[in-house]
C-alpha cells in the first residue's frame, strides 16, 4: 500500500513538473501553439466546406457551391502551405463552378455577369485556358453589344422607376 501511494505520489510531482514546465514556455509559445491548433481546426473546417461544396455540387446547387468553395479557398489562403491537396480540389472546383455559372449567364444572355463569373476564375487560377478562351469570347460579345444595349447606370434605374411604379398604383387605389 505504501509502495503504490508512494508510487503515486511520485507520478504526481513528475507529472506536476512537467505541467509547469510547459507553462512558463512563454508567450511566443503560447502564440505558436495558438496559431498550429487555429491551423488545424481551419483544415477540418476546410475538409467540411469542399465536402459540402462538392455535395451541392453534386445537386446542381451552383451557387451555394460557389459560396462554399469560395469560402474554402480564402481558409486555403490563411493556412497557407502542407495543404496541396486542398488547394487543388479548392481551385479545381471554384473554377468549374464559376465557369458554368459563366456559361449559364451567357446562355441567358447575361454578359456583364458572365464577366464577373470569368473574372474570378481567373483570379484564382490566372492561367486557366478555358476561362482565358471564354473571357476573350465574352469581351468580344460585350464590344459587338456596345451602343445597342443600355449601360448599367441606366439598367439600376430600371428598378427604381418599376418601384416608383408600383408605389404610384398603390396610391391610385388608395384614393
């Protein structure tokens, strides 16, 4: 009995140095250890969002996956390196995502949103061909458009007038 309490009691100042011993590592150390575990829970948020974003993907919810890998790459750009694998399924499904986006919009006839779509592709991988080949489609639409179709500042008071609109035949009814 003596023994195993002894035993014990020895485990416990060993264990005790060891504890304070880690304690007065100082802050720097502190700073780093914070930093190493807010990197590794930012590499299991980081699995969570491709996952959810490929699952969205998967249903055709284009801009819900947009939103999550965009999402997942800005948590690529804080980690930063020892995530290559990431990165890549990040970058690989931001931009097949925006470029169908892009081609949706185009299809619609949405240029200038098309544009924007084209844009981030390319801000995310600045050599990809297929969007580098469609933004250059897309400019040339854009300029053949120029002069026959209204430029935005015109488009954004489309809706003021339809608000204006719609409030002047509430009060007609009103009356």
């Amino acid at each position: 009995m003596t023994k195993a309490a002894s035993f014990s009691l020895g485990l416990l100042v060993l264990c005790g140095t060891s504890v304070t011993g880690l304690a007065q590592a100082g802050p720097s150390t502190d700073a780093a250890i914070k930093q190493a575990v807010q990197r590794e829970a930012d590499r299991i948020t980081l699995r969570q969002k491709l996952a959810d974003a490929e699952a969205a993907e998967t249903r055709k919810d284009l801009p819900a996956a947009a939103k999550l890998y965009e999402q997942a790459y800005a948590l690529v750009q804080g980690i930063g390196n020892n995530i290559d694998a990431e990165k890549a399924a990040t970058i690989a499904g931001y931009t097949r995502v925006q470029l169908e986006l892009a081609r949706s919009a185009e299809k619609l006839g949405e240029f200038h949103e098309a544009k924007t779509h084209l844009a981030l592709v390319l801000k995310v991988d600045p050599l990809n061909a297929q969007g580098l080949s469609l933004m250059k489609q897309n400019e040339q639409t854009l300029e053949s458009l120029r002069g026959r179709e209204p430029d935005t500042a015109t488009l954004e008071k489309v809706v003021e007038v339809k608000e204006e609109k719609i409030a002047a035949g509430t009060h007609v009814q009103n009356a």
